[in-house]
C-alpha cells in the first residue's frame, strides 16, 4: 500500500484564493508531468517551481505553480510534487479526478506523515507533534508542539534508551557466563545509573498536568450563589454580552462556554447556574451540572456577593469543591456597591488557605489582577524539566517504564537473578520505545493517524 503514488487537497475544502494539491510517491513526477503544459518536469532540479497549465487532453482545467521536491529531501522522503492552483472546489475536485485517472491513489488521513514515520525522516511522537502543531490556537501550545516536532522530546528518550541499552547489555552478559556465577556490572553504580534516569523521567511524567493545560486549554469553572455575578463575571472577561445578565435569581440554568486567551495561555471559562436548592426542575439540572464542571475544572472562580457575606455557606461550598488538583480563587463580587471593604474582614482560615480577590465585572475593577493570578498559577505547574509531554499515550509508556525501573532498582537491591532484573529492564526499553516508534504495531499506528487531515 505504502508503495502507491497518493495524492490529496492540503488546504481546507471552501472557496479560497489558492488550493494546494500534494502528490507523493516514486511515480509522482513522472504523473504530474504528464498532465502538466510548461517544462519537462521529469528534468528540472529539486525544490524548484513552475509555472504552467494542467491539462486534460486538449482541455485546460487551470493555471498553475507547481513545486518539485525529489526524494529523500522531502516531507515524505520520497518524491514529492505540490500544485498550486485556484481555490475553486470545482477545479480541485478536477485536478484531484485526473490524477486519480492517471494513476494515483487518494491518501488516507495522515498518510503523508505516516510516510515520513515510515521511512524514517521523523520518529511516532514527532508525527503527532505534526498534528499537534496544525491544532494549537495559542502561543503556548504552538511552541511546545514545534519544540516537539524538532525532536527535542525524540533526543532525550534517545539519549535514555542509551543508557538503558547498557545496563540491559551488561545483565545480559552475566547471564551468558551463569554458571561461573561472574559479575560484570557494580550493582551500586547501576542503582546510581537507575536513580539518574528516574530523576529524567520523574520530571516528565509531572509536567504532563502543564502540558495537557497548553495544549487542550485550562476547564474554569465560575461557581456561586445566584445572583453572585457570574455571568457579569462572564461578559467582562470576554468583553462581549455573551451571557444573560438579569436581577432575577436562576437565570443561567445551563452551562455557557467561552474561551479566552491569557498570556498565551488557552482558559475555557464555564458559567454555571447559581448554587442553591430549588424544587425547579430546569433549574436543578442546572445547579447538578454546575457541580460536574467543578469536578472537571482545573481553575475554580468561587463568587461571593460582598453584599450578602455568608462565611460559613462559602466554607461549606468550598470543603465540597476542594481537591488535590484544583485551584480555587474566592472573588467577593460587586466591589462597586459598597463603601469600603478590609482584607481583616476576611476569617483567617480562608485568607491562609486561598487567593481571595475583590472585583467589580460591572466597572472591570481588578479584573487584570484576576487574569494573572489564573495564568500565575498555571504557570507554577512548570516542572524542573526543560522538556514538556502533553500527549496521555506518551504519558502512559513513561509510567510503564518507571514502573518497571523500580523493580529493576529493587531487584538490584535486593539481590534477585539478574535475569529476572533484565526482564524488567527490558520492559523500561520497550515502553520507552513506543513513544518514538521504535516498538509499534499497525492498530497503534492506525488510530494515530486516522486522526490527521486527509492532506497532512
């Protein structure tokens, strides 16, 4: 299969003022010549562009910019051909059919990167950084996807794998010479050696919560009582009258999603149904989806009527939402309504235990305060790791081969076979090994790339 000439749209399908069809494969200059009017494409040097006419026969389908990149300098490694030509989805669908008639084949989703996997131009987890680069919305995800796709994740667990091949090599020598009950490896420097990869591999595995927020965005879920100015909240961050604001209570009776960038930093901001008890039904839905966001945020916007101060009801509502892995920000609410307020109004125990704000989403008063205590806490998830995984299969192999890391520490410790200690240290290998490719199988790479654009 991998051996058909495939081509493609890689622009989206619309009206636009250009399309870009790619053609990769042995065959692929020698078709485009073929249906091309201007020079003999079959003769002129890599990465090179021609202008020219695509014709079918006597009839002319379009005028052209077409771009020659022969093999193994390309994307793909292998030849490679890209036409530019009008956007018109009438014309792409034309030059899409006759190069179809004249032999190639129409790629997958992903195959033209799974191509460049294949034949070893980049490695598995510099393919889903590919993916990862034409998804990021933000700055944040944009960098650590092209940090990734430059192979800087690839170079480390490279460099890992190294030194893990060692360790495996000289256990594997003892087991040859067994019965002469020889040791070729000091068992303290190869503990000192299993320390000094766990303490690489720790750091990854932490910033993983990072990574994930950068690049899927950070779930802020805004909670309070009705009325407490949530959706005013809402609207002032966004700058747009995106929620209903009313004076009476239960307004926002289902979830409103919103995104906003902060610093670089994708948050998607969810307003929620007041919390309280109601023999609503529309409304207790509400109030019992409200309680799901806050299970599922990372960054929860507790609002508290400055007007209305209840400590014991905000205590109540707070020991329900806390967790290990989520940030609560209390912000007393309509700071415009009042004469004066003092932090020594706040009781100890909340002042000790969280970031209280006062705002006004009416006037915008400390919004921007609001805004950097958000991007100043995710920005605290950074790990000592220079290197930054936000993929959960990439995630899961690095948990596989500590775990099995430790029972080689242990083994070693403990003076089990050194046959026993190599199982487990080959394990650490093949986990690692799947993150680049190294160990894979055609489900796994399946289901990686049916999730790319046609095109890519």
């Amino acid at each position: 299969m991998f051996q058909d000439t495939i081509c493609a749209l890689a622009t989206p399908n619309g009206i636009g003022a250009l399309g870009i069809i790619r053609v990769s494969g042995k065959d692929s200059i020698s078709i485009v010549n073929g249906v091309f009017k201007g020079k003999n494409l079959n003769e002129v040097p890599s990465h090179t562009v021609h202008y020219g006419f695509i014709v079918d026969e006597d009839e002319t389908i379009d005028e052209v910019m077409v771009s020659i990149f022969l093999a193994p300098k390309t994307f793909t490694a292998e030849n490679l051909v890209e036409i530019s030509c009008h956007g018109s989805q009438y014309i792409e669908q034309q030059l899409l059919a006759l190069l179809l008639k004249k032999g190639c084949r129409l790629a997958f989703a992903g195959e033209f990167t799974q191509r460049a996997f294949l034949n070893g131009r980049i490695d598995l987890s510099q393919a889903e950084a590919v993916a990862d680069l034409i998804a990021a919305e933000n700055k944040a995800s944009h960098d650590m996807a092209l940090s990734q796709m430059r192979g800087g994740f690839s170079s480390l667990l490279k460099e890992l794998r190294v030194e893990l091949l060692d360790l495996a090599s000289l256990l594997e020598l003892e087991l040859d010479f067994s019965e002469e009950d020889v040791e070729f490896a000091d068992r303290s420097q190869l503990i000192q050696l299993m320390d000094q990869i766990l303490g690489v591999i720790n750091p990854l595995i932490e910033s993983f919560s990072y990574g994930n927020a950068l690049k899927n965005g950070v779930p802020v879920t805004i909670l309070g009582k009705p009325n407490a100015g949530k959706s005013t909240l809402l609207n002032a961050l966004l700058q747009e009258e995106r929620a209903i604001v009313s004076e009476i209570a239960g307004t926002t009776r289902d979830t409103i999603e919103e995104s906003l960038i902060i610093n670089g930093i994708h948050f998607r901001f969810i307003d929620t149904a007041g919390l309280r008890d109601t023999e609503d039904q529309i409304e207790a839905i509400g109030v019992a989806k409200a309680l799901q966001k806050a299970k599922e945020a990372s960054i929860i916007l507790y609002l508290a009527d400055l007007q209305q101060l209840d400590w014991k009801e905000i205590k109540s509502d707070l020991d329900k939402f806390q967790r290990d892995n989520v940030h609560i920000l209390i912000c007393l609410t309509k700071l415009d309504t009042i004469c004066s307020f003092t932090t020594s109004e706040i009781p100890e125990d909340i002042s000790q235990n969280y970031t209280v704000l006062t705002i006004s989403a009416k006037e915008n008063s400390n919004l921007s305060e609001l805004k950097e205590s958000m991007h100043s806490y995710i920005e605290s998830q950074k790990v000592a790791s220079q290197t930054i995984i936000n993929n959960v299969r990439h995630l899961n192999a690095l948990i596989r081969s500590r775990e099995s890391l430790l029972l080689c520490e242990e083994g070693l410790k403990t003076g089990i076979s050194s046959e026993l200690v190599a199982i487990d240290l080959r394990r650490a290998l093949e986990a690692l090994g799947e993150i680049v490719g190294q160990v894979s199988n055609d489900e796994l790479l399946g289901n990686i790339f049916s999730k790319f654009c046609i095109g890519k």
